[in-house]
C-alpha cells in the first residue's frame, strides 16, 4: 500500500482507525507504524496497534506497546487492562495482578477488570481474593453472566457445591446458552450426590434435546453411581469406541510430528499452565494449534485424516456423538511431559466431542502397563471394571469419545514421557 505522506498525523491516524475497523489490519499496522515513526508517543495509535499485535499472538510486541502507553498516560485504565491480559497469556501472573490492580486503582467500578482480577488470584491460589473480587463484580454490575459462572467454579472446586449451584443457575438465567455454565451445573449436582435432584436435570436437558459430552459422561457416570440406567444421548456404550493406531506404518512420525514436537518444547516463550491433574509433570497453555509461532500443519492434517477414518469406521452407528457428528469442528492440542514417577489424574474434557492422544516418546516400561493410557466411565482409578487399559508406545495415536474419562498409569524412567493432546471440537 502506497501511504500518502501529505497527510496529517491525525488524517493518517483516523484512516488506520477506518481500515481497522473494517478488518484491513495489515493496511492498519502499516498507517499505526506511520504515526508512530513521526510520533513515537502517540498513545492512541500505540494501543490501537497493540490490539493488532494480540490478535496475530505476538505478546512481546504488544507488550512493548503497552508499556510505553501507560508511560505515557499512566492514568490509562485499558492500557494497564490489556498489559495485564499480556502477562496472562504469557503465564506471568504476578505482572498480570499488579497490572489489574493498577487499572482497578483508577476504575474500581468496572466490572471486567474486577473479574479479571478475580480470575488471577484464583490461578494464584488466592482463592479468597478471588472470591472477594467476583462479588464485588457483581455488586458492580448483577447481570454479568460470566462472573456468576467464575464465583461457581471456585465454590465448586472447594467443595461447596449447594452455593456453586445457585450461582451456575443464576449464569444460566442470565445467559441461557452458556454451554458452560449449563456442564458445570450438571456436574456440580453429580458431586452433590442427590440422586432425585440431579435425574431431574438429566431428563430436563435430554429432553430439549441436549448432547454433549458432558452429558453423555453425566449419564455413564449415574449408572454405574446408582445402578439406574438412562439413554444416553451422547455415547451408550463409550468403551466400544476407543480406537488405538500406529502412525508409523503410514507416516513420516520421525520427522513430521516428533521434529516439530520438540522444537515447539525447545522454543523458550512457549508457556505453561497450572494443571493440578498432573504428577511430576507439566502442560502448555494455549491452543498449539492456533499458535502462529509454529507451523503444525501437517500434523494437524494427520489427525483430520484419523478423525475422519475414525469417523467411517462407526459410520453405522446409532450412537448420538456419531449421527450428529459435527460438520465444522476446531482442534485444541497441547502437550503433556513427565518425568520418572508422572501420571495424570482422571478426568475428562468438557467442550471435546472427540479426545486424542499422540503418543511422542513413551520410555521403555519397566512393568506391563507402565506409563499405559487408561480410558473410564468413572472416576474411581481402583476399580478394575468400567474401565480399558491401553498399552502405548511411540507413535501410537488414540482416539476416544469425549465423555469418557481418562488417567495415565505411573512409570518409572529417567526418559520423559511425551504426549500431544488435543480435543475436537465442534463449531456451534
């Protein structure tokens, strides 16, 4: 694009808003750069080319924005918002407090940034902090739906699961499509362990016509909790469905997945998030798949190509997750490391109509199902039945309904165990 350079500073500016507003975000960042090379301290143009830089997922350059923007104007409440949405992303949870709590300092009554807060202090640990901040969100603003799904989710994790009921109601009421919100809700009533209450819901939601996994695991769940069978709109019979490959026999694993696996677990500003499930271990934060700094193409490729063999392989089947099978779907991946003694606690993934696991390195086991990936209907690891042990190796690939839950096996090994996982998921 030829820029004009008879144009003023604020002529060039106002064309950039224009072009920006109209998703022409290349033509935008090359006018933002052009007030800013005749302007370095043009606060506007800094956090209008910041947004850009979030959206294409190069923090540090937004990061650099945004700090010179507050300098500038240290009064600025999104500035110190949007540097604490930054640090977040780039794990740095301390950064990201004092950022909110600053921008909190000069609009104490905005709701959002007192969630926000709220959200940092829970992956704190802070949970009362957080607790604090979620209600004084309300008092802000009472019909804000995602701060009565946050202040649930806390409650629910404590164990205070009558007071997480009311408040995921309550997100519901407010925002009646909130997926959710409506999940954690049913889960939540599973936990209360009130049979009446919680079949009540089940037969409410299956009746609207509701599927999801969530659902579907609910139902599995129940009738191995209380011996009361449901039609299960998701998934009747889970474990039928479990599909184990080895993508050695017709890909270049070597040099396709493993090469970009471990350039990705090199790359010093990939992060990692809390995750309580795992043992001697870590996970990364983040979509991998969506992540622009590296090029997984060609794996996701491979597992569009499985899920749809996956897919023709039960293509007879009259289970719900497969008669309705998803037209458009997302693929969420991230990976899993361990170190000698490493495992995964039971769980499953809310939003996935269909969970894989691609198998990186698995070092040698020094007992039979060592480091081996165990698929279940519920969350009781002791119990032999309900449940499918699946000995993997490097390269296997498994696929498996979303509703059912899963655990690793410990293993004993100086090598780390390896493992790209990811979830479908479908576009509503």
């Amino acid at each position: 694009m030829s820029i004009n350079k008879s144009l003023t500073i604020q002529e060039t500016f106002n064309i950039a808003v224009k072009n920006h507003q109209e998703g022409k975000t290349e033509v935008a960042k090359q006018l933002y750069n052009r007030v800013l090379k005749i302007d370095p301290n043009h606060s506007l143009a800094l956090k209008n080319i910041a947004i850009i830089f979030i959206n294409l997922k190069d923090y540090q350059k937004a990061k650099e924005c945004y700090e010179k923007s507050v300098e500038i104007d240290p009064n600025s409440a999104d500035a110190y918002y949007n540097l604490g949405i930054i640090f977040k992303e780039l794990k740095e949870y301390q950064k990201a407090k004092s950022c909110y709590e600053k921008a909190d300092n000069i609009q104490p009554d905005n709701t959002i940034i007192q969630t926000n807060l709220g959200i940092i202090f829970k992956d704190l640990g802070e949970n009362q902090k957080a607790k604090d901040c979620y209600e004084k969100a309300i008092e802000i603003k009472p019909n804000y739906g995602d701060v009565y799904y946050n202040l649930g989710q806390l409650l629910h994790e404590r164990g205070e699961y009558h007071l997480a009921e009311n408040y995921f109601k309550k997100a519901i009421q407010i925002k009646p499509g909130d997926i959710r919100a409506s999940n954690s809700l049913l889960t939540n009533l599973y936990k209360m362990n009130n049979q009446s209450i919680l079949f009540e819901e089940l037969d409410s939601i299956i009746n609207e016509g509701k599927m999801n996994a969530v659902i579907g695991s609910i139902c599995s769940r129940s009738e191995v909790k209380y011996g009361v069978k449901k039609e299960n709109p998701f998934c009747n019979n889970p474990l039928d469905y479990v599909l184990k490959k080895d993508l050695n026999e017709k890909y270049d694993f070597k040099n396709v997945i493993v090469k970009c696996v471990n350039n990705i677990l090199k790359d010093d500003s990939i992060s990692n998030r809390v995750q309580k499930l795992i043992t001697n271990g870590y996970q990364t934060a983040g979509n991998l798949f969506a992540n622009r700094d590296f090029d997984t193409n060609e794996i996701q490729k491979i597992i569009k190509i499985e899920i749809e063999k996956y897919r023709l392989s039960f293509k007879d089947s009259k289970e719900g997750f497969i008669k309705n099978w998803p037209t458009n779907y997302n693929l969420n991946g991230w990976l899993i490391s361990m170190k000698k003694g490493g495992k995964l606690s039971a769980h499953m993934h809310d939003l996935g109509w269909l969970s894989g696991s691609i198998y990186i390195n698995v070092p040698q086991k020094s007992e039979l199902e060592s480091g081996n990936l165990v698929v279940c209907i519920d969350e009781n690891e002791n119990k032999n039945e309900n449940k499918k042990s699946i000995d993997v190796v490097t390269g296997s690939l498994c696929l498996f309904p979303s509703s059912l839950l899963h655990y690793t096996i410990p293993f004993e090994s100086e090598e780390n165990r390896i493992v790209l996982a990811f979830d479908m998921i479908p576009n509503l």
